[in-house]
C-alpha cells in the first residue's frame, strides 16, 4: 500500500526524510553518550558507577521512585475511581488539575513546592522548628515526584474502570461483602495491570526527574542528592566520562520499563498508557 | 455517558481524601506562589521587565515556534511513515521516537555536550568553520527539539490510525493526485492530532529546563531561558524573580491546559 505524497517514489523519500531526522536528533546523540559512558574502558566505568556518591545517589533515586510509584499507585487508583464512578461536585475540575502537572514546567514544580515549604516562608519555618524539613529534604523529594507524575496513575486506571461494570461492585457490596472485601476481590483484580502500568510510568520518570528536584531536593551529596541531579554535578566538575556512566545506568533502567510498561498497558487494554 | 450517583458510604471518604490530596499538592502550592508574588509585587515586575528576562522570554518563546513548526512537519511526515508503511526496521524507529520521552534532560543535555561541546565528536569540524553551537542558542534549540519530538507525532499518529485510509482511496478514485488527496483529505482530517500535538509540544518547550541548562549553560542574556533564568534567580536568592517567572509560566501552563481539555472533548 501506498499513500504517501506521491507515489512510490514519495513513499522512500519520506521515509529517508523521517529516518534522517531521527537518526540525527535522536540516534546519534544517545550513541554517543552510550560510548562515551564505556570508551574508557570497563575498569573506568566500574569506577565511575562504583563512586560512593554515585551510589548513594542511584539508591536515592531508586527507592524514592518505588515509593512515589506505590504512593501514586493508590492515589491514582483512588482518584480514576471517584471521576469514573462518582458524580462528585467540582468532576471536571478535579479532571482538569490531574492534568495540570502535565502542561507545568517541573522546574516551577520544585519553585511550588519551595514558596509553600521553603525555610523563608511561616510553614517551612514552622517544619523545620519541630525537626520535620520538606524543603530541601526527603519529603520535599517525594512532594515533588507526586507532582510530576499525578497524572500517570490516574490515567492508566481510568479508561480500563470505564469499561468495568459498576453492577459488580454493586452486587458484592448488596450481597452483604465489606467495602475491603469488594476492593481486593472485585474492584482491584480486572484494574492491576492498569494499576502497575501507571506505577512503572511513574517509576521511571521519577527515576529521570530532574527540573523539580534540582529546585528542592537541597542535593547534599550522600543525604538528598538524585542521580540527575548528581549527573549535573559530574559534567559541571568537568568529568564528563563519569557522568555519562552514570547516565548508562539510568539509560539501562529507561530501556528496560519502556517495554515493560508498554506490555502491560497492552494487557490492561488502555489506549493510551 | 453512564449516570453517576452522588458518593455515599466510603465513596465520600475516598472523595474527602482525594480533594485534600490535590489540595495538597497543588493548589496550596500554587496559591502559596500567588500569594508571595502578590505580596511584593513591584519588584517582581521590575524583574520581569529586566533586560535578562525579556531575553530570556523571547529566545524560550523564539525556540518554542521553531519546535511547533518543525514538529508539526516531522509529525505529519512521522506518522505517515509509522502508522502506513511496513518496512524492516519500523519498529526501531518507532522506539526511537519514544526514546526522548524514556531519557532524563540531564542526559539529553549532556548527549549534545559529548557531541558538539568542548573535545566532543563535532567540534574540530564546527571549530573549522567557526561555528559555535554548544553554550550558543543552536545547542538549545537542538536540545528542545529532542525532547518535543515524540508529541505531535504520537497524537497525529493516534488520529491517523483511527481514520483509516477510505476517504483517501475515494479521492484517489475520483482522480485525485497524490498531493491534491494529501492537502485537501488527510491534512484537514489531522487537524485535531495537530492542535493537540502542537498545545503538548509548546507546554515542553517552554518548560524544558534540565537539556538546556546542560548543553546551553543558562548565561544570561544569551542562552538563558525562562527556566534556566529561575534557575539563576534561585541561586543568587532573588525571589521576586524566580517566583515571578514561576508564576508566568504557571499561568502559561493553564492557559495551555484549557485548550487541551477543549479539543480533548
């Protein structure tokens, strides 16, 4: 088949256009971040993934994303549940902000987040008085990641409850089942793989987070410090190589939730995941 | 659209603890930023009005309509290819148009640094002819291209898949050229992937902070962005102007999210 603009002709020439166009944008920069990650040699790049810092840093980044993915997993789930299912006042209002954190730079994200908790301001000072710092500490951090990904667990959720029948939940709740027993029995099942759909999106950007954390994260090296944001400070310090193994470490974790993420949207049967 | 009853029962409760979850996390916020620009109010003016930040603005803004074009064109071109032709090799580059998505900024910065920067692949022969394009406005504009890419194309695709190709064997049948069936059928029919395609890609660029910022260097008045400009406006403590600049952006980002909720429905 071929409908290209025109001909067959047409058809090789827009698919050279568009391969050209990725290859040079995309494929050559992320090659040559790849190599560089490893020109140096195995012994190198141990070295640069294997610098405490740096492993504190991929640790931080990596637990805090497991427990923004389980936070925004319940969060998301509960919030697709009550749009879908609820005529609540203020429905498309809610809807709207699920969406605001998609359209909001992330770096404003992190300035939100500093201009509520920030040590100038009567809350942040209050926070800090009583030993419990959200800016530019772990609250702050996961603050921020809940942000940036809200829209990820509701969305995932959403479009697979719309096809749910309530009449299920219904018949459990009359048939005299407790409200636990219809959610882990009846209304949880049919959602999980939306349910970790979301929760691998939401993994792996809060693995990648950046503009909003270098805002309030602090990042004190070994305490509050992301791997991003510790990638920044390598090429700043001028150690390119040892910031781009990093960057393969995050790249390797990228590259294996892409997939995963996709496979089980296709299996949650959500067009848009 | 199904009726919906009135919560009751622990639905209010989930109700009650899903409002103060978003009340949380952005409402106060954004009312707590509103509030602090509210409350010193001319000097956050005289910041924005500051030489720096109206350059900032207009090379954020300059770059954003760059992206919109070019990215209309690649998306229309790029869907085209991905959703209608089978060859070998399309599922590479469809998981290449996604890549941007996968990739921290940081590393999409530091990608073009490694290839145009100091000791990067490019640099002997841009050197040669004397072209500058990392710490220069070509390496932002090349850094927010990278990360706009898949947008436009992933919403025209979605529209194209759905459409199918009938209208454009009709016109074909009526005698119809290619072009005459491209310009007068496909294009109209793309046209909501496009606004939505294009309302997504100026929310990223406008936003895009962590690629700049690695592979423009965020120098005042000449590859400082609006974010890169809070960004400085942070480190050297002005308030007023970080938070100023917040709230511009913010109040873009709203103003953006209306049309996608319009053309959504």
């Amino acid at each position: 088949m071929n409908h290209g603009p025109p001909g067959r002709l047409g058809t090789l020439a827009l698919r050279g256009g568009v391969t050209a166009w990725v290859t040079a944008l995309v494929a050559v920069p992320v090659l040559v971040l790849a190599w560089r990650g490893i020109a140096e040699g195995p012994a190198a790049f141990w070295a640069a993934i294997s610098d405490p810092a740096a492993v504190d840093a991929l640790w931080l980044s990596g637990w805090t994303a497991a427990v923004a993915a389980v936070l925004n997993a319940i969060a998301g789930t509960a919030l697709a549940w009550v749009l879908v299912r609820w005529d609540v006042p203020g429905r498309r209002a809610i809807g709207a902000l699920v969406d605001l954190p998609l359209a909001i730079p992330t770096l404003v994200a992190g300035v939100l987040i500093i201009a509520l908790f920030g040590p100038q301001t009567p809350i942040g000072h209050w926070l800090v008085g009583i030993g419990f710092p959200v800016a530019f500490a772990k609250p702050g951090i996961f603050l921020a990641l809940l942000f940036v990904t809200l829209p990820f667990g509701v969305r995932a959720v959403e479009p697979v409850l719309e096809e749910l029948d309530p009449a299920e939940e219904e018949a459990s709740y009359t048939l005299g089942a407790t409200p636990f027993y219809t959610l882990t029995r009846v209304l949880l099942p049919p959602l999980f793989p939306a349910i970790a759909a979301g929760a691998v999106q939401t993994f792996a950007r809060s693995v990648a987070e950046f503009g909003s954390l270098a805002a309030v994260s602090g990042n004190i090296p070994h305490r509050t410090l992301v791997a991003p944001v510790y990638v920044l400070g390598e090429v700043e310090a001028g150690n390119p190589a040892g910031a781009a193994a990093v960057s393969l470490v995050l790249l390797a974790i990228a590259l294996t939730l892409q997939p995963l993420g996709a496979a089980l949207a296709r299996r949650a049967g959500a067009r848009r995941a | 659209m199904r009726s919906r009853r009135r919560p009751t029962g622990p639905a209010r409760v989930v109700f009650a603890a899903v409002v103060a979850w978003l009340a949380l996390l952005l409402v106060v916020p954004l009312g707590a930023l509103a509030l602090s620009v509210a409350g010193s109010f001319s000097a956050v003016v005289a910041a924005l009005t500051s030489a720096e930040a109206l350059h900032a603005i207009g090379l954020s803004v300059g770059v954003a309509a760059v992206c919109i074009v070019a990215n209309g064109i690649f998306g229309v071109a790029g869907a085209l290819v991905l959703v209608r032709q089978r060859f070998a090799g399309r599922r590479l580059l469809d998981a290449l148009v996604e890549l941007p998505l996968a990739l921290s900024p940081v590393m999409t910065g530091l990608a073009f640094l490694l290839v145009f920067g100091r000791n990067g692949l490019l640099h002997p022969a841009l050197d040669a002819v004397g072209l500058q394009v990392a710490f220069a406005w070509p390496a932002v504009l090349l850094a927010t291209l990278f990360v706009t890419l898949p947008f436009t194309l992933r919403e025209v695709a979605l529209v194209l898949e759905e459409l199918g190709d009938s209208e454009e064997q009709a016109a074909a049948t009526l005698g119809a050229t290619g072009w005459q069936t491209f310009w007068r059928v496909t294009l109209p029919n793309l046209r909501s992937g496009l606004v939505i395609g294009t309302t997504l890609t100026s929310a990223r660029a406008l936003g895009e902070f962590g690629a700049v910022l690695v592979v423009g260097g965020g120098i005042a008045n000449r590859t400082q962005t609006a974010t890169t400009f809070i960004h400085s406006a942070i480190e050297e403590r002005q308030e007023p102007a970080a938070y100023g600049m917040a709230l511009l952006l913010a109040s873009v980002a709203v103003a953006l999210l209306f049309v996608l909720q319009r053309d959504r429905e």
